[in-house]
C-alpha cells in the first residue's frame, strides 16, 4: 500500500488504529478490530497509485475516529465483569 512518502502516513494510520483498538472493553470487539485493521491494510498492501492511497489513508482516518468515539462511550457503559478467556 505504501509507496515513496506515503509510506510513514500509512504505518503510523495502522500503529494508531491498532493502539485506539486495544482501549475497547469487550475482548470481541477488541480482536475483531484488530481482525479488520490487519485485513483491510493486507488487502491493500499492493496499491501503488497514490490517489487510490490517498482515498484508503481518508477512510482509515474516518474509521480511527469512529473507534475514538466507540471507546469513550463503551468506557460510560462498562460491562462489570470480563470474560473467561480475558482473566
């Protein structure tokens, strides 16, 4: 996916998305988003126009801000215990 100068933007996109991730409560969510980020930047690990890199960076920020707010407002309704598999 990273080609000549986008391809600092493109790590540190994964590095933040994959640290926003980590901050969901429910283990589900947290490995499912971990799930998608990793699939989403292995699919398009090939691109080499820079428009189409560009286009994927401004979706991958919109998502990083939705898990931003996902987490905020999982973290207002916490679940009160955690799961077997988490202890």
């Amino acid at each position: 996916m990273a080609t000549g100068g986008h391809r600092m933007k493109v790590l540190s996109l994964y590095k933040q998305l994959l640290r926003e991730s980590q901050k969901f409560d429910s283990y589900n969510y947290r490995m499912y988003a971990f799930r998608r980020i990793r699939d989403a930047f292995r699919e398009n690990k090939a691109l080499a126009d820079g428009a189409k890199i560009e286009n994927e960076l401004s979706y991958g920020r919109k998502n990083l801000e939705i898990i931003k707010r996902q987490t905020v407002i999982g973290h207002m309704f916490q679940a009160p215990d955690k799961l077997v598999i988490e202890k």
